[in-house]
C-alpha cells in the first residue's frame, strides 16, 4: 500500500464583518471605529475527508448577542450554511469542525451540527473556561465573547484535545493560548501553494504579527499572546508557510475566494 497524501485544498469563507474599536486590536492606538472581516476555512484532504475551521456568526445575532450588538455591530451578516453551499457542501457533509475558540463569531454556526455527524474539536482549556464563563455568568471584557446560546447543546459531538495535535495528514492543530485561554489555529499542507498557517485570533492581523509583536487591547493573558505570535513565526520558518490572520482587512482582499491547492 502506497504512502497516504498530505495534501490538502482549502478555501477561505466570508463570515461577513463586524465594527470594532482600534485599541481592542492594539493597545498602543486611539479608540477609533474601524471594520474587519470574520474569515473562515473549509478544507479537504486528500482521502476526501471534510473539515471546517470556525462556524462564524450565530444567525439569531441580533437576539443572542445582547450589548455586543451596540459595541460590536456586525455590519455585514454572512452565515456559514449559506458559505458552505457555495463550496457544494451542507453541515450534514462535514466530518471535522475544528473550533479556533468558542467566541461568539467563532462558535456562532455550531447549532447547525446538533446531531450530526461532525466531531465538534476543541481544545481542553478552552472548553473549561468557556463552560465556567457562561455557568458563573463573567462579564468582564476577557469573557464577554463567550455565549451559551453558541454551544451549549447536549447533542453536539465533542472531541477534546489538550495541545498540539496531528487530525488526520496534512492537518495540524496548533496549541496558540493568550487571546482565548484554548486558542487553536492549524498548518495544512497543500501541494502547489506550500504550507498555510492559520492563525485565527492568535495574530489578527500582519500589523500585530510584526516583528516586533504588537499587543492587543484584551487578551486572556498577554504573556501567552506573545509567546503564540512567536511560536507562529517559528513554524512559518521551519515550514516555509503562509500566514493566514484572524481579521485582516488587507489580506482578506487575496483570500475571498481563494482556492490553495
């Protein structure tokens, strides 16, 4: 039996656009309106298995968000059912969800895999801290992203690691703690485009990845945050491989509608 290929394709979803502050991105900027985009991933492997990094924006926003909706409007709603279909594909179809973290424009689609086939991967310390902020009712800026009408259901099919972890080949989940306490990013391997590291809200931006790193406005633990950006550059050297970052304005201008292969 020949060796098993690594390589992937994979494209990038349009969750749409929220409207934030500067200075939740950079600590060191004046509090200025600004718009970012909400990217997500779906990406075959090569045995045909189907994975989607991030769900974006819970179609019910408007009622579930609560005071996120006068803080950080989501201005331009794009939902992941209909994203999905334009790469022919439904949630019944996905077999790996692979959560970047549980905040609210992350973790907003998962109602569409209750019940379904798809294993719903996250990491262990972000599950525990989600669950203890929804349950103990935190509301302070590090925890306000978590919400309970997001993933709170009996019948979603977990799968929990704790760190570093190979999925299937070509597919490597990335331990990135310090925006979220279980943040989680991935290297995919493709064959023409090289390796892609995606980042999520571990670097949002080109400008945050520096170097020097530059520091958000609210991370769970800056110390973490640096550390992550760090071990991102790191792997992109080893690996040669393109960084794709969490709410990048510029770069989502290359990355919709994408396909690497």
């Amino acid at each position: 039996m020949g060796k098993v290929s690594s390589y992937c394709k994979v494209t990038c979803l349009d969750y749409g656009e929220e409207q934030g502050l500067t200075n939740l991105f950079f600590a060191d900027k004046p509090s200025e309106p600004f718009v970012f985009p909400i990217p997500g991933f779906y990406i075959e492997t090569a045995s045909g298995a189907k994975i989607l990094f991030d769900t974006g924006c819970s179609p019910d926003y408007k009622q579930t968000w609560g005071l996120l909706n006068e803080f950080l409007p989501y201005v331009r709603p794009s939902f992941m059912v209909d994203q999905l279909k334009k790469v022919g594909v439904a949630p019944q179809d996905i077999d790996y969800v692979v959560m970047s973290h549980l905040h609210y424009d992350h973790a907003g689609g998962l109602a569409s895999f209750r019940g379904a086939k798809a294993k719903i991967v996250v990491q262990k310390a972000e599950a525990q801290v989600a669950m203890s902020a929804v349950y103990t009712n935190r509301n302070d800026l590090a925890y306000a992203g978590y919400l309970g009408t997001d993933f709170q259901f009996s019948d979603l099919n977990w799968m929990v690691i704790d760190g570093d972890y190979d999925l299937l080949p070509g597919v490597h989940l990335l331990f990135l703690p310090g925006h979220a306490p279980g943040e989680m990013g991935a290297r995919i391997e493709t064959e023409k485009t090289g390796d892609l590291i995606i980042a999520s809200d571990a670097v949002y931006t080109a400008e945050s990845y520096g170097p020097p790193v530059k520091l958000p406005g609210a991370a769970i633990n800056l110390d973490d945050y640096v550390k992550s950006v760090e071990k991102i550059r790191r792997i992109a050297e080893m690996y040669n491989a393109s960084v794709l970052f969490g709410h990048d304005s510029a770069q989502k201008l290359q990355m919709f509608p994408n396909w690497w292969k």
